[in-house]
C-alpha cells in the first residue's frame, strides 16, 4: 500500500512540475469559477478563477499596453487567471507572450477552456493559433 500510495504521489507532483514548466493552464474547478467572458473573447484577469479585474480581446493583439485595446494594469500586475471562450474551430487556442510582438510564449489555453495561471508573470500580447495548444 505505502510503495503504490508514494508511486501515485510522485506521478502526480511530476505531472504538476511538467505542467508548470510549459505554462499550461491548471483546470479551475466549475464550483470556484468566478469571471464571465464573452463567447468568442477571450479574457485575461488579475485574480484566481476569473476574479479581480479583467481585460478581454475578440483579436490577436501584439502589444496589450498600446494596442488597438489597452489593457490598463498590463505593465502593473501578473495575470492569475484566464478564459479562452474562442468559438471558431479554425483556432486550436490562444497563445500568450511575456512581450510585445508575440515574443516570449509564456503558454497557451485550448478553446473554450478556463483555469488558473502560475500567477508570477506579467503578459504583453497574445495570438490566436492553428497549430498545436499543448
């Protein structure tokens, strides 16, 4: 019992570890969720579960400080959380940058999936993409 317990155990914080180092998004359960986003936007906030404030693109944006859209708190606070509520099957997710011009892929979010983000980093632009969302 103890040798299958410890085996379960360091498979799950293995996993854990693998997920955060490629930026993936840790699923937000259903119960705890908070946020709204728009169909076909995808939204970005400061807080766990959808919580504190929120910017939210229908578009790819490269610079999410003097782009088209401006998101107020993009130089000033990490993102925790987001949604990805994309409604065309042409798109496999959205991918999202540390910098301006999709430089720096921090991670990416299937469509229509939500969840919680490592929370230590800021993010400065973001693409939709056809290719793969892993």
């Amino acid at each position: 019992m103890f040798h299958t317990t410890s085996v379960r155990m360091f498979a799950a914080a293995a996993a854990a570890t693998v997920l955060s180092v490629l930026g993936a998004t840790a699923p937000a359960s259903a119960d705890n969720w908070v946020g709204s986003c728009d169909p076909g936007n995808v939204c970005f906030y400061t807080g766990w579960n959808g919580t504190g404030s929120k910017c939210s693109w229908s578009d790819a944006d490269p610079d999410w400080a003097n782009g088209n859209i401006q998101c107020s708190w993009a130089l000033t606070s990490n993102v925790l959380s987001v949604w990805n509520n994309g409604q065309s099957t042409a798109y496999q997710g959205v991918v999202y940058y540390y910098s301006n011009n999709y430089n720096d892929r921090a991670g990416c979010t299937r469509r229509w999936n939500r969840g919680n983000l490592q929370g230590t980093y800021k993010l400065r632009s973001h693409q939709w993409t056809t290719g793969y969302c892993g």
